[in-house]
C-alpha cells in the first residue's frame, strides 16, 4: 500500500528531537521555530513529559469513557487554574477541528439555532462543520456545503452588528490571532463587541484557541487581551506536546445532559497524562513569561531588518510579511541555516516555537534572517 499523497513534503526524516532542536538521519540539527505547527509547547521530549507518559503507560494507557477516570478531573482541575476558568467545565477529545465541532454543536444545542458567523482568512479544521466555517473554499468537499455561515470581514464591529440585526445566530467562532490566514490579531474592541452581541442575542462566543492558546500569545487564551470571556474555548495543538488531544472548555451557562456530546478516544489515561506533564510545565517554568518576553524581543529586533514589510503577531505566534519576491528566504532558512519555520503564504514566514525557547535561540534566527534579507 502507498501513503495517500496529500501532503508536499520537505526531503528531510527526522530521527531525533530534544528541546527545540530537531535532527535528521544524517545526524544534521536543525533549530525548531515551527513546533510542528505549533504543536510543541514545552519542548521536543521534555523529560518530566517523557517520564510521565512512561509511567502512565505502566499503569494503565486507555479505558473507554464508560468508567471513572481521576485524571480527568484532575486535568479539569489544573486546566481552570492555569487558563483562570475554574468555574468552566472540560469536554476532551483528540483534535483541533473536532473541538470545533463539538463546540458549534454545542452551541446550536444550547439555544437550538442554526446561524453560524465566522471569519475571512479564518481556518477550524477540515471536518464538517469545522470545515464549514473555515474560509477555504478549495478544501471544502460539497457535501461540507451549508448556507448556515455567514463569513464576515475579520475585526469588523459594524457588519457584524448587521448581520445580528438580521439573522438568528447561534454562535461566533474566532480565532484570538488567525493563523492560517497570515498571522491577524483580533481587535480587543472586536472581542468586546462579540461578547456584548452574543450577550444581547442569547448567541454564543466560541475562541477557537486551538493554535492561539495554550499560552502562546503570553496569555493562557489570545482572547484574554480583550478582558472578556468567551463562552467556549476550542483548544489542541500545544495541549498535549505532540500526544493526540483536543478539549472545550465550557462556561457554566451551558448545562450538559447525558449524551449530547461523547468520544470513544477522548480523555484516554495517556491523553491526559500528556496534558497534565504540558500544564505542570507551562506553570512551573513560567513559560507564558517567557513567550512573552521572548516573543516581544523577536518583534522588537524583526522590525529593524531590511525588506520586511511587516511583523505581525503576539507572544510567540508572530507573522513576518516579506515583498512577494522574497518567498524563497522561508526555504533558504531550513536550507541553507538548518530553521524550521512555518509559512501562511508563501511571503508570510510563521514562527510557532515551543513556549521555552531563549533569547539565545532567537538571536541564532534573527542572524540567519538578516544574513538572507541583507543578502537579497
Ligand atoms: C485555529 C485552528 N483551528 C483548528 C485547527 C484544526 O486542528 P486539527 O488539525 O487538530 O484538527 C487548526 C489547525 O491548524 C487551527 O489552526
């Protein structure tokens, strides 16, 4: 059987990983500023991740959501506190889009509408409805097709307004910083009108954090700059440093009852081990400081390149926009200086660093970039 070719893939086999380097078969380390897509959050094979998912797996790896499940609530526990939620109430499941679906579905039960507003450039999976309301149209099969979203321009508060004006919106679903899209931060207004509409209408706020959150901005959610809550947060990517998981966090206006929502892999044993190794680390090494303090020195030192057209970004989630001629230097970098980074379009290089990375490792970027930017 052959692999079902989806993906173009970059010639390189990565053997190893610790930190945030990664190395190839011929032993060659590479600096990791794209964590997999954002995935890697404390760090490639953390050991205190690495020893906890090795005991665990001693004891027991899976057992179906049919039976009581301590570390369940001991995750839901030490989620409310680290994300400042603790009165909202954890549903788990194995990936960003199925988050997203379980959320919009939630939503759609909670008030028993239909409408969905999401966002332009905005990206939630590739699965039903998560497809749906993805701004994407190459990647959305006709059976996805659904006149139930209303996709409206990003950070504008007075469409918005109009389209709750006319239609009967169950939720919204936004991203804090979309990603995908090329690296665009919500507007703290744009937030705060979201919230006080989805209040006025009895509509839903949904805060699709599944690559903004987890700390990466320097907050627990991008969403917190605005200072207000959403009613349900969607979050994967860094939750689990790479083990397969994905949760909402759900506020507690919304009730549940027995089977609206359910998983056979959600909340595994292993599934949360991996997610309480990642948490204990973000709070014991204060990595959302550090994402913080490291990603405002990257934006500080990209601004003073050459050519760049612009930087975009919070935290460690950070856009460079380089002239379209220059969409060679994100392939120069993994190439020529053995980077990783990532890209929205090709001329939009995207940084998504595990959440512990040093000023020292951004200098060795920053000398790369400008090596090639002062080169071009
Ligand atoms: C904002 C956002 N939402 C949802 C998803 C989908 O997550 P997954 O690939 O885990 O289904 C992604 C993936 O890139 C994402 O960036």
């Amino acid at each position: 059987m052959k692999l079902f070719d989806v993906y173009p893939l970059n010639d390189i086999t990565i053997v190893k990983a610790e930190g945030a380097y990664v190395w190839d078969d011929a032993n060659q380390k590479y600096l990791d500023l794209y964590g997999g897509h954002a995935v890697i959050s404390i760090g490639h094979t953390h050991p205190h991740y690495v020893k906890r998912l090795e005991d665990q797996l001693h004891k027991v790896g899976f057992y179906s959501n049919s039976i009581k499940i301590p570390l369940q609530v001991e995750l839901a526990e030490k989620l409310g506190k680290v994300s400042g939620k603790e009165d909202y109430q954890l549903f788990l499941c194995n990936s960003g889009a199925e988050a997203n679906e379980n959320a919009l579905k939630l939503a759609s039960f909670y008030n028993g509408r239909k409408k969905i507003i999401a966002f332009k450039k905005g990206f939630h999976g590739r699965t039903s409805l998560a497809v749906a309301v993805t701004d994407n149209p190459n990647i959305v099969a006709p059976v996805n097709q659904t006149d139930n979203v209303i996709f409206l321009p990003f950070n504008d508060e007075q469409l918005l307004e109009t389209a709750f004006s006319q239609n009967d919106i169950s939720s919204v679903i936004v991203e804090g910083i979309q990603g995908v899209g090329g690296i665009n931060v919500a507007s703290n207004t744009f937030l705060q009108k979201i919230r006080s509409l989805c209040d006025q209408y009895n509509a839903v706020f949904i805060a699709d954090s599944v690559q903004c959150g987890y700390g990466r901005s320097g907050k627990f959610y991008a969403h917190d700059y605005s200072g207000v809550n959403a009613d349900i947060y969607t979050m994967a990517k860094g939750m689990g440093n790479g083990f397969p998981v994905g949760a909402i966090s759900i506020s507690p206006k919304i009730q549940p009852k027995h089977f609206m929502l359910g998983t056979t892999f959600g909340g595994n044993h292993l599934a949360c081990a991996a997610a309480l190794a990642v948490l204990e680390i973000i709070q014991q090494d204060e990595l959302m400081k550090n994402a913080e303090v490291v990603g405002n020195y990257l934006m500080t030192e990209l601004k003073k390149l050459p050519h760049i057209k612009e930087v975009r970004g919070v935290g460690l989630m950070i856009g460079i926009e380089l002239p379209e001629e220059l969409k060679m230097v994100k392939r120069n970098l993994l190439y020529n200086h053995k980077i990783f980074t990532g890209e929205a379009k090709p001329n939009v290089i995207r940084l998504l660093p595990a959440l512990n990375i040093s000023t020292l490792e951004a200098d060795v970027f920053l000398a790369a970039l400008a090596k090639e930017l002062n080169n071009s």
